[in-house]
C-alpha cells in the first residue's frame, strides 16, 4: 500500500493517507486572541480544508481527539463541534485537558477520517 503525505515540513506532514484512512494532525488556531468557541471554529475550517485536500470530508470521521487547556471552556468547544459535527456520523471523541503549546492557544484538535 502506498502512503501519501501532504503540507510536510521538516518535522511533520499534515495529513496522511494510508489504507483508506486519512490521518490529520493536531491543528490550532490561528487568531489566537478570540475565545474558545471561535478558536474551535477555526479549527474545523482548517480541518474541513485538509480532509477536502485528502478527498473526503467531515462524514466519514473515525475519530477526534480535542485538547482543551480548560476543562471549564468544553461547553464553548462543545458549541462549536456540535454546530460543525454530522450529526448523522459523529465520530468516536475524547476530550482531554493539557497544557497546550502557548498559553493563548485554547484547543487542538486531531482527527481521522475514512476516504
């Protein structure tokens, strides 16, 4: 099986397709200065862009994986990905709080989806 890779720089790729599945890292927003909510939304964008670039899209979601740096914000993410998510084929989740890469960076999130 071959193993495509996209948006790779030196220390990773983006996304990965392997065996029907599509494999996208953990993307942060990029306006950093707005809130959770709005953060999380940039994320799904940027996430509706890569699983595009891999031709498939949000509905054939596995699995999410949200690092949030507040555990009492989740009701704000939880807003967004609910407004985002299909709700007819969510994928399996867990929602974990860390410390994230700066202190204004809210969420991250990683996903894999079939093709």
């Amino acid at each position: 099986m071959s193993i495509n890779r996209h948006d790779l720089n030196e220390t990773m790729s983006k996304v990965v397709e392997h065996n029907g599945v599509v494999y996208v890292a953990g993307n942060t927003a990029d306006d950093r200065s707005v809130g959770m909510k709005e953060q999380t939304e940039q994320v799904l964008a940027k996430i509706d862009g890569f699983l595009a670039k891999a031709g498939t899209d949000k509905s054939k979601l596995l699995a999410a994986t949200i690092y949030v740096s507040d555990m009492s914000q989740k009701p704000a993410m939880n807003e967004a990905w609910s407004a985002w998510v299909d709700r007819d084929n969510p994928p399996t989740r867990a929602c974990v709080a860390v410390e994230l890469g700066t202190p204004e960076t809210l969420v991250e999130i990683v996903v894999n989806a079939a093709k």
